[in-house]
C-alpha cells in the first residue's frame, strides 16, 4: 500500500469525508531534506461535516490527529484544505 492510500484510510476512518483529495506531492521536493529521509510532501482536501463549527486551527489540528502515525514516519509536510459540505459547495 502506497503512502496516499494509507493518508486516505486514515482520514476516511477519521472523518467520513463527504469528498476526499490527496496528491503527492514529493517529486517537487527533491533534494529537500525532508524527501532525503524518505517522508513526502502532501497536498490534502478534505469534506467532512465534522468540521462544522471548528476553526480552521481545529481542522488542522484534527487532521493532524489522525495522521499523527504517519507524521512520525511517512509525511514531512503537509497542505491541508479542509472544508464543511456547505463551504465545499461555495468553491
């Protein structure tokens, strides 16, 4: 299992993302000294009616929650773009 299905199953189990969007984005990153240890670069969306009445601090902090395995070993950094239903539908 590659590193973008494993971020997906942990964020589906999370939030049951109403739409979820996870792009690898390491190749850019060569040469940094994050991709020289072997973790990546991700770019991730996410739609989860469990961030209704959270600040985006909190979104973060929650996706950081479920990703905390991860992050020890797999994701150097990480862009999160996360959204309600009703916020998602306004893009």
């Amino acid at each position: 299992m590659n590193r973008v299905e494993q971020i997906r199953i942990a964020l589906e189990q999370a939030f049951k993302p109403e739409y979820i969007d996870i792009e690898d984005d390491s190749a850019s990153h060569t040469g940094h000294a994050g991709a020289r240890d072997g973790k990546g670069h991700f770019n991730v969306v996410i739609v989860s009616t469990d961030f209704e009445a959270k600040s985006l601090i909190q979104r973060h902090r929650m996706v950081y929650k479920a990703l905390s395995d991860l992050l020890e070993t797999d994701i150097h950094a990480l862009s999160i773009q996360a959204f309600t239903p009703n916020q998602f539908s306004a893009v």
